[in-house]
C-alpha cells in the first residue's frame, strides 16, 4: 500500500535492567507468581476432562442409558451404527464444550470429573439425546451435585451464547431445563426424611390427636 514500516524503537524505550523501575518490577512479577502458586496450592500436575467424559460416554452408550429423542437422518442398518454416530456425536460436542471452558476459570473452580460431567450433559442436549425409559439426568449421569451441574452448565452457556447468537433458542431450552432440574432437586433436599423414604401414614381412624390428649398426672 505504500506506506513505510513502523521505525524500530529508540534504545530509550527499553527499561534499564539495572533501573529502580525495573527492579520494582521484577519484585511485582515474582510476588504475583507466588501469589498464583498459592491459589492453585502448588498443583502443577492438572487433569484435562477429556479423558473422563469419553470414559462416560462409553458407560452411558455400552449401557444403553441414552437414545436419540427422533432417529436421526441417514441410512443406518442397525442399531450399533446409530450408536456409533451417538458416539461420535457426543464426544466431538463435549470435546469443543471442554475447549470453551478453558476460557473461564471452570479448571480453578471444579475438578475434571465435574467439567466432563456438565459436558456431557450439555453435549447430550445439544445432540437431542435422552435418558431412556423416562429416567432423570441426575441418575443417569451417575448422581452428580446438581449445583456443581447447574454453575458449570450456565458458565459454559454463556460462553456459547456470546461466540454463537445463532444458538440462542437451543441455549434457552438448555437453560430451562436445567433450571427445571435444579428447582426439583431443591424441592426433594427440602422435603422432610422419613426412616422408608415415603411420606408419614396418617394417624387410625378415630384416634385422638396428642394436643388433645388429657395429661395424666
């Protein structure tokens, strides 16, 4: 185009090693990079959740725990090749999910198992895949927090939602539904325990209740 390149900078533009500035600098950076060591507490080994989502998706497809909600388009001549387009699916969605969640801090807040857990969920929603036989997500993915769920879910929805406006719609659905789960799951943690799991009989027939029993003396 024409134009000349940028000069290259003048030596005074370079701080001076042996500068107050520098050494104040140089101190900065190396309190920060302890200041970091400590927050990770000095775990420099990490666990991806590549490895763990793909584990899961074995278990839920060799369990047949999963079906696609509408059989999917294409000339399959059996069951193990819908399966195996399943597969796929599924590990190419949580694999790109797993990816997007590195652009939050999810790695600092939850261990891979859970990330690889929220993928899963999300790649199964996304892939129009169920439970079978009217089971919950929380059963079928192996009973994880469903708070831990909801937080990574949502933080990687948002993350979705702001590199993909097309997706909006099946991102509302997902947010629904997990909503959905959440309030249930806080409605069941709520409710009062009883020794068998099921709600109190009611008193006998005829049977005065204790408030209104006379005190014996």
């Amino acid at each position: 185009d024409g134009s000349s390149p940028p000069p290259p900078p003048s030596a005074s533009a370079y701080m001076d090693p042996k500068g107050e500035e520098f050494l104040k600098l140089k101190e900065r950076i190396l309190l920060l990079e302890r200041v970091i060591l400590h927050t990770i507490g000095f775990e420099l080994s990490i666990d991806h959740p590549y490895k763990f989502f793909v584990e899961q998706i074995r278990r839920l497809i060799n369990a047949r725990r999963v079906r696609y909600k509408k059989t999917p388009p294409g000339n399959f001549k059996s069951v193990q090749e819908i399966y195996a387009k399943m597969t796929n699916e599924l590990v190419q969605y949580s694999m790109s999910l797993a990816n997007d969640s590195y652009q939050t801090s999810l790695c600092l807040q939850f261990s891979p198992q859970q990330i690889a857990t929220a993928c899963v969920y999300l790649a199964c929603q996304l892939s129009g895949v169920e439970p079978i036989d009217g089971a919950d997500w929380k059963t079928t993915l192996g009973n994880p927090d469903i708070d831990d769920l909801f937080s990574i879910s949502v933080q990687i929805l948002d993350l979705i939602s702001e590199k993909k406006a097309s997706d909006t719609e099946s991102v509302k659905k997902i947010r629904t539904a997990l909503e959905l789960m959440k309030t249930r799951e806080e409605s069941s943690s709520s409710a009062p325990p009883t020794p068998s799991g099921r709600p109190p009989p009611p008193p006998p027939s005829g049977s005065i209740p204790p408030s209104k029993r006379p005190r014996v003396n």
